[in-house]
C-alpha cells in the first residue's frame, strides 16, 4: 500500500458557530493523507493526482459552510473518497490556527479517517412489484459514490414475519464495501427506502422496500437507533438463507456460529 499525503494546505473558508466565523471567515489548515495500491508504472492516471485534491479541498471548503469543523472534516473525506478513483483508506485532518479561544494556543482541530467496510444488508419487499422495488434499491446502492463490489443473493419468497395479515414477501441478501460510517450508512438507506414511499405504520408491516444492516465488519454495537448485528437475524430464515449464499462461512460475532451454523440450527 502506497500513502499519497497532502500536509497543511492553507485555506481562508467561512466555518464556525461565531456569526463572525461564518461572515468574516478564517484561515484552515487542511492535510489529506489517502492510501492507494502500489504500482510501478509511471502514469499519473493510474494513481490519485494530488494537485487535483488540492483543487478540490479548497473549492469544498470555500463554498460550503458549516457550523463545526467535525462537520467539514467528514464531508470532505466523504467528497473526496467518493469523486477520486482508488482511495483504499483516507484520512483527513483540520486546523484552525484562529480559533476564537482566549488563550495560547497552537490550533484547535479535527481529524477523521475512512476506509473501506464490508457490509450485509437484507432486503424484501411485499407490495407491488416486488422483485422491482428488491432492483430499485440495489441500483440506488450501486450508483453511490461510497458503496462498491456489489453482491446479490437470489431472491426468495417466504412468509410475513410477525404481523401475519399480510402478503408473502420477496426477500434477498446484498453485500457491499463501503466508507460509509454505521449511522451514516443507516440514514443512507433511509433515503433509498423514503425514495420508494416505504412507510411505517404497523411493526413488521407492510411495506414496498425494507433495508435491515445484518453485519457491519465484525462490530457489535447496540443503540436505540441501529443494532449491529441485526438483533433478529439467528431467528430468521428469510435472512440467513440468502445470506448463506453470499457469505456461508461468516461467523456471527457474538454466536461465533457461521450463517450455514445459524441456518442449520432453525431446523433443528
């Protein structure tokens, strides 16, 4: 892996919770390190060509504005992950050296890093054409700049879970690789659902698309907004048997038992 860095690029943007921060603006201080694969051939196509990043940092930070430097730092790594081809791992790092703190100091500052993840999602639909609505929500994934290597398990039909009255349901398995942080890429495909009118009326209702975060890596994580791995997902076969498909020997973080373990055991 080859480390292409940009160190300190210097910047008078307009970012800050001061209204003078946001009017009169300041100086930043933008570094930029991005890993690449290494080559050996002396073509600047075939790398990521930093003057063209510099260009686009500053451009990024001259016409936006945001209240908080953590805001611009994860937009930005976002923008550029997304718009220049090859990024494996970015991280991007903000100063402000005019930090309006009434005391010495060097600079305050904020620094992110991103990455490639390897993400499992479940999906199904049950009103309308459902096998549509399943390839509506696969294509919004495929054209977003942040997701990549698409995988898709063949659909299947099974029954409703939970609220019974209702039609049976198309279900499938797609796995990606994202830079997508877990409630960043949670509130993405929120949008792909909003796009196709899913509502939410009844629990386990009916609906024209779900989207259910099965894994994320390896993590385990358990807020009141997204749990990770999907909570349900060792109970369902709906799930685990398109996942078997794309991902067989995957082992459940907490059960430490593959998807074909799982999937074996609602059997039994």
């Amino acid at each position: 892996m080859m480390r292409i860095k940009i160190k300190d690029l210097e910047i008078f943007a307009n970012h800050g919770v001061l209204n003078e921060e946001n009017v009169l603006g300041q100086k930043f201080s933008v570094s930029v390190d991005m890993d690449i694969h290494t080559f050996y051939d002396d073509d600047i196509s075939k790398t990521v060509n930093y003057a063209q990043v510099c260009a686009f940092v500053g451009s990024f930070m001259e016409k936006n504005t945001f209240d908080l430097i953590e805001t611009a730092a994860a937009r930005l790594s976002a923008q550029i992950a997304g718009n220049f081809d090859g990024i494996e791992g970015i991280r991007v790092e903000i100063k402000k050296p005019w930090a309006p703190i009434k005391m010495n100091l060097s600079y305050a500052g904020v620094e992110i890093s991103r990455k490639w993840h390897t993400v499992y999602l479940s999906v199904g639909s049950n009103i309308g054409d459902k096998e549509q609505h399943l390839l509506k929500a696969i294509d919004a994934l495929a054209e977003d700049k942040l997701i990549r290597n698409i995988q898709k398990s063949g659909f299947i039909i099974t029954k409703p879970y939970g609220y019974t009255d209702q039609n049976d349901f198309l279900n499938a398995c797609v796995g990606i690789e994202t830079m997508y942080e877990p409630f960043e890429l949670l509130d993405t495909v929120h949008k792909i659902e909003a796009a196709d009118n899913r509502t939410r009326e009844i629990h386990w209702g009916p609906r024209t698309i779900d989207i259910d975060i099965i894994y994320y890596d390896d993590i385990v994580m358990n807020t009141a907004e997204l749990i990770i791995p999907h909570a349900e997902m060792h109970k369902r076969e709906f799930v685990l048997k398109p996942l078997s498909e794309l991902a067989p020997c995957l082992p459940h973080p907490i059960f430490k038992k593959t998807t074909l373990e799982l999937l074996d055991s609602l059997k039994t």
